[in-house]
C-alpha cells in the first residue's frame, strides 16, 4: 500500500522518467519508522463470496424444488418427449429424494440410456471427489502442523488468518516441510492407481460402445484418393480386391455447390408451403403473399395464392433435383475409366443445351475460367466413406497401410453421418495443413495477447491498490463502507465474465482448422479450452498474484524475496477457491432452472410459428421450444472441471482447506449433471471421445504441481525436502512413459477377437445391415422429392400432385 502512495506521489511530482526511476528508491527509504510486516486476513473474504454466491445457488436450488414436479415439460423433457423417452426419466424421485437417488443409479443404466459421454463425464468427477478425500485425510495432519508453525521474526498475526493453514506459513528451514512431502506421495500415488482403475473401466464400454450396430463401427473415412479410383464403383472394387466381399459399399463425395443450394432452397419452399398448408387449415383461409410481377412493362408487386405459388416453385426444384441425382448417380456407379464428362448443373437446362454446339477451344477455354470461378458439380473430391459388413475387415483396412505414397489413401475412423462437416470433406492435404497451422497459430496469438486483460481483471483483486489507483473510490468506500466487500467481490466475477467470452473465439479457430466431423472439432476446442484455463487462469493468476501481493513487502525488505515468495505462492489458493466458488454456484444455478432455454423458448413462442403442434416444436431463429433440449456442451463444462483437478493438484497439500471446497463443488456437480443427463439432456455419443484427452491433461496437472511443490520447497531451503519430491516426478514420468505404450491404443480400436465374435453373432442372426444403406451419401443425393408431411391436407387434386412426384 504504502509503495503504491509513494510511486503515485512522485509520478505527480516528478516529469522527468529518468528522476522517477531514480529518486523512487530513495522516497521509499524516507520513511521515518519501518513499519512492520502483517498479514492480512483473508477469511472474510472467503466467507463471503460463500455466503453471497452460495446463497444465490441455495434460492435458485429451493425455487427449482418447488417448480420441478409442476412443470414436467420443462425439467422432465425426457419424459414427456416421445423421441427422448427412457426409463430413467419416468421414476421422478420425489421432490427432496432425488437428491441423493441420483448417485444410486446402477452405471450401466447411465451408460445405456444416456450415453458414454456422459458416464466419463461423472467419472471424471466422481475421481476429483476421491483425490479430495484423500486431501481431507492428509489435512488431518497438515493444518495442525502448518497453524503451530512459530511466526517468523518481524511478522505479526491479527487472531486466526486463513494463511495459517497453507504451507507458505511454515517458515524456511522447519522440518513441517517433510509433512508435505508425505502428502504429496499420497495424493499423486493415488491418483495413479486411480487412473489405471479407470482406464479398465474406460477400456471395457469403450469396446463394447465399438461393437454396436452404429454406421460409423462399420464405416471408414478415406482421404487423399487418387484420380483413377474417385467413382464409387472403381473405389469399391478396390477395397473388395484388398478385403473381399465384406466391403458393402463405398460414397465418393463430389462437388455439389449448386445442387446444395437448390436443395437448399427446396427446403425453404418445402416449409413455407407446409406454414400456408397450416394457415388453411387452422384458419380457413388461403393465405397471400407479394411477389414481383413478371411483366417487364410495369415494376411493383402483385398477390398471389400462396399454396398455388409454393406448390409450383416445388414442383420446379424437385424435378431439377432428381434429374441431377439420377444423373450423378449414373455416372459415379461407373468405373472412372468409363466415365463421361458431365456438368450437371440444375436450373441451367436452356444454357446447356444451348452450349451443346460449342467447338472443343471454346469448351477448353469455358472450363479453364470455371475452374478459377467455381467448383462443376459431380466432380469427384479427393475423399470417401467406405462401409464394411464386418468389424473384423473394417479393423483390418483402419490399421494396413494403403499407399506406398505418404498422405495417399490414408484411412481413418468415419464420423457419425450426421456429425460430418460435408464443406471439409475432401480438402486437398496442403490446403488442411495451412488451414491448421493457420487456426494454431490465431490460437497462439490470442494465448499471448489474452494475458493482458486476465492480468488487469486479476490486480483488482487487491481493494487497497485499486484505491491507490483510481482515487475516488477512496471517497466512495468511505461514504459507504458495504462497496468495499462488492469490491472485493469483482475479481473473480470479473474473470468469469471474461473467459465466458473465450469459448466463442476459440471455437472459431477450431473450424478454421479444417476437420471433418464434430467429434474430432469438440476434441480439439476442448483441448484448446484447458490450455488457455491452464496458461490463463491459473498460471497467469498465480504468477501475477504472487508478484502483485508481495511487492510492497519486497520494497521495504528486498533481502527476503525468497521467503516471501515461498509465503505467497500457497497463499494464492485463497483466490482459486472465490474463483471455483465463483464459477461452480453461478454455472450451476443457470443450469439447474434452465434459464437460458426458457428465455428462448419464450422469445420463440412469442414471436415463431405456433399453428400447429410441429411448428411449437420446431426451432425457428436459433430459438429452441423446451421440447428440444439443447446439446450438453461436454467440452466446455470439461474443460472447467479439468482447470479445478489441476487447483485441487496443486493445493490439496499446500493449502489443504482446497480439498475440502473442490471435494464439494464436485459433488454438487455430480449432483445436478446427473439429473439433467437422466430428465433433460438428449443423449448424443461419442463414445467417450474427449476421455484420453482428458486423461492426459490430468497427468500433465499432475506435472504441474508437482512442479510447483518443488519450486516452494526450493524456497523453503530445505534441500532434503527437495531430494525426496524428486523420486516422486520421476515416477509420475514413468507412470506417463507406461500408459503410452499400449493403454490409449487399446482404447481406441477394437480388438480382433470381439470383433470376430460380434461378426460371429450377427451372422448366427441372420442380420442384414440395412441400417448401413446409403448413410453416408451426400445429404443432397439423399432425397430426389420433398413434400411437406400436411401436403395430402390440401385437397384431392393436391394428392394426385404428390402421387405423381413422389
């Protein structure tokens, strides 16, 4: 405080920057009685951004009690959702009792009804609650060890402070040190056994998830194909020359921009004519609209039947469409050496036809400026999805090479049909490659500039500086001494705030990157997500902090900068546990009474279409009735429960009060995630894609700890201490080096004697795969005619209509 006066006084005195940074020192040393060391309290503070932020959590909670069994469709979408139904959702529990019933459902239950993703998502929790009792049992020793630490000379304590239970208490030299060392072996240790517990949890559904009757365990991406097998035929008749008859078939994807875009109009003609279809019905009325009259001799617009209007343009865009299927069709079930040169190209008939007396120059030159201006549609792409009757050839084929040339014909797991990205299928090698190192590089760039405002947010924390800074708060506080305590308050809201912002950014660097599926962008955003919490909001904080609380005192006692230090480093945990108090109460309470779907469900039925019961359940605008759940965001909600193992790592034995406050935000979490998976959430899976990442980010929070429990004790100058943490990195190292060699890859493939055993019991019941035909074609190959469902309501003429395209 005090060198934050004196540097404010001399920069109102002082112009010249070469006197500033001269005479500062020595205003410094003007003061006529050195004043001594104290310590600030900090348990005020943190009792009550428990009290604020945990009652705010507690009302919500007591509210959403009262509301869950009146409004079912709101906090029981499961069962009231004929598409979502499951049996989990139909025994409700009680309005107290489900409470603790959530944590007594039989896992293969969870596992079953709502998804792998979600088991690995309680299982990452339920191993933060173990490693916090395990700090709970350490802390039986460690904080009476480190409150009875002696004060260290020219220090003073105003009663019971919260920096008397973390290791930065114990002074340099004392043999309490070897009490963490201890603590440390314990809680790593376990956390190592834990994890080779899980991974044989993980390894089991893992293989049992990749043995299912999905398209994607039967499917595999091919890129990089060359030109003499990019025809459906030519490629399938490769894969059944390599692997025989249990290829079934294999979808070249082709350059479809303007069938897309007819197909994409169809569509919005398809649901225009479905709302004026209901518009009759419900109100007896044929609705109008304006359209531009199409006499060139006379602007304006005129009205026309909407039905009638509608019915035409549909009419149109669905024979333009099926030709252009069929012809596509045609030519890609042919060999490549026989195809025909084709531009297919709907809406374009007079133009075409037209060309068709064009000289062969004129056709060379037309096709050399199309190829600067747009893509033909039915040109072959570079990529494919071929699907296999058995598990046992489609392993064979992900795991042999293809191609003597490197990035040829290189075979990958196929995502779910409805999870592919179809704009980055087929993108040349080169192009991805720039596209990733461009998304890596916006990421990079960010994780540099990002620490500028997370620094600032975090300095606020310290009221006393922030006073110093912005003097008018002085007068403030004083008039009302309550905005102190907000004040407070505004670090860690702050930060929440800000990193609320960074998944939106991120997640537009992770498109940029160019992959194919959901899946593979999820896994990459979460992994960008825990690096930037990691980098941000922790070591950021934490180093800033740490410098930020201590200047003052190494001002007036430059001599001591190790020991104060050594002090500060675990004292840091006073403002991880605001932040993950912070952060836990608020996200849960939002999650718990769904607040945010139930503003955009009313802005929805407010505002979108309402005549029939499809159209209330229909989104519209981005805006979701409660009928449509939106999806778990898994990555992002991961991200944060990976950021509080890595400050329960790091505190559970420096700061053993850490255990017991991430112990029971897990638990809460645990809490309130179990029930929206079995009422709310539909269950979308994976198949537990983000847990090996998650796996190796715990072990590199692991690294990260231990690290800094070295370099603490470092500056406790006890080289024993340091000697004997030592072993235990290596270890840890080890441990990593082990699980490397073999556990992540038999938790991706499966292995080949279940897959010979699945195949086995498919063929003993006669199964015909037909859950594999055509899901991986094209969406805009997939449906020649679209009618709208309520079309036959029209009237009899509307029916021989449909007949007759159908």
């Amino acid at each position: 405080k005090r060198y934050s006066a004196v540097l404010a006084e001399s920069m109102t005195e002082l112009d010249d920057p070469f006197d500033l940074t001269y005479q500062l020192p020595f205003r410094l040393l003007e003061d006529e009685d050195e004043e001594d060391i104290v310590i600030p309290s900090t348990g005020d503070v943190l009792r009550n951004t428990f009290l604020i932020y945990g009652s705010i959590f507690l009302v919500v909670f007591l509210i959403f009690l009262c509301v869950r069994s009146r409004y079912p469709r709101t906090y029981n979408v499961r069962n009231n959702v004929p598409e979502l139904n499951c049996a989990l959702a139909e025994d409700t529990f009680g309005t107290l009792r489900w409470i603790y019933k959530v944590f007594f459902v039989p896992e293969e239950d969870m596992y079953h009804q709502c998804g792998l993703d979600s088991v690995v998502f309680l299982r990452i929790l339920r191993f933060g609650t173990r490693i916090s009792f395990m700090g709970m049992l350490n802390s039986i020793y460690l904080m009476p060890l480190y409150a009875t630490s002696p004060t260290p000379d020219g220090e003073e304590t105003d009663g019971f402070d919260f920096r008397m239970l973390t290791l930065g208490y114990v002074p340099a030299k004392d043999n309490r040190v070897y009490a963490a060392v201890i603590a440390a072996y314990l809680v790593f240790g376990y956390a190592m056994f834990l994890l080779l517990k899980e991974f044989q949890w993980f390894t089991k559904y893992r293989h049992e998830f990749l043995s299912r009757a999905k398209p994607d365990n039967y499917s595999v991406f091919v890129s990089g194909i060359p030109p003499e097998y990019r025809s459906n035929e030519s490629l399938l008749a490769y894969f059944r020359e390599v692997y025989g008859s249990g290829v079934k078939e294999a979808n070249v994807a082709l350059n479809l921009k303007y069938l897309e875009s007819h197909v994409n109009q169809r569509a919005k003609v398809v649901a225009k004519l479905e709302h004026a279809i209901n518009v009759l019905n419900v109100k007896g009325e044929r609705p109008m609209h304006k359209v531009k009259k199409s006499s060139r001799c006379c602007g304006g617009k005129e009205k026309v039947d909407s039905i009638n209007t509608y019915t035409e343009e549909l009419e149109e865009h669905n024979q333009k469409i099926s030709r252009s299927i069929r012809t596509l069709e045609e030519e890609m079930d042919k060999p490549v050496q026989d195809k025909d040169d084709i531009d297919v190209n709907p809406g374009d008939d007079d133009k075409s036809s037209s060309n068709g007396n064009e000289n062969g120059e004129e056709k060379k030159k037309k096709s050399l400026i199309s190829s600067f201006l747009f893509t033909e549609d039915g040109t072959p792409k570079n990529a494919a999805f071929v699907t296999f009757s058995s598990l046992k050839t489609r392993a064979s084929a992900m795991q042999m090479v293809q191609h003597e040339t490197p990035f040829t014909m290189v075979v990958q797991e196929a995502p779910m049909p409805k999870d592919i990205f179809w704009s980055n299928v087929g993108m040349t090698h080169k192009k991805q490659q720039l596209s990733n190192l461009l998304g890596k590089l916006l990421t990079a760039v960010l994780c540099i500039f990002w620490a500028v405002p997370v620094a600032f947010v975090t300095s606020l924390s310290n009221v006393d500086a922030l006073k110093e800074q912005v003097p008018f708060l002085e007068d403030w506080t004083d008039a009302a001494p309550w905005l102190e305590g907000v004040l407070a308050q505004l670090a860690p809201l702050l930060l929440v705030v800000l990193i609320a912002l960074l998944p939106i950014i991120l997640m537009t660097f992770a498109k940029i990157e160019g992959y194919i599926s959901t899946g593979r962008l999820m896994g990459v955003f979460f992994m960008k997500l825990c690096i930037f919490n990691i980098i941000h909001t922790f070591l950021i904080v934490t180093i800033s902090g740490t410098i930020f609380t201590s200047i003052k005192a190494i001002a007036d006692k430059p001599a001591k900068i190790v020991d104060m230090l050594a002090s500060s480093i675990p004292s840091q945990s006073s403002f991880f546990i605001q932040y993950s108090l912070v952060k836990s109460f608020i996200s849960l309470a939002i999650e718990i009474i769904r607040i945010i779907p139930l503003v955009k469900a009313w802005i929805r039925s407010k505002f979108g279409p309402n005549l029939t019961e499809k159209e209330r359940n229909t989104p519209w605008l981005g805006l979701t009735p409660l009928s449509v759940p939106p999806p778990f965001e898994h990555a992002k909600v991961l991200s944060f429960q990976i950021l509080f193992l890595l400050i329960l790592f790091v505190y559970a034995v420096m700061s053993p009060i850490q255990a017991f406050v991430q112990g029971f935000l897990f638990t809460i979490t645990g809490m309130v995630y179990r029930h929206q998976f079995m009422y709310i959430y539909e269950p979308i899976d994976s198949g537990g894609e983000l847990w090996a990442q998650s796996v190796k980010l715990i072990i590199a929070s692991m690294f990260i700890a231990q690290i800094t429990l070295f370099g603490v004790l470092g500056l406790k100058k006890d080289p024993t201490a340091v000697a004997l943490i030592a072993p235990l990195f290596i270890i840890t190292v080890l441990f990593s080096a082990y699980l490397n060699q073999q556990h992540y890859v038999v938790t991706k493939y499966l292995p080949g004697l279940e897959g010979i055993k699945k195949d086995k019991e498919n063929a003993s019941h006669e199964v015909s795969y037909e859950f594999l035909d055509g899901e991986y074609k094209q969406p805009a190959l997939q449906a020649k005619s679209l009618f709208p469902e309520n079309m036959m309501e029209v009237s009899a003429e509307k029916e021989n209509f449909q007949d007759d395209h159908a």
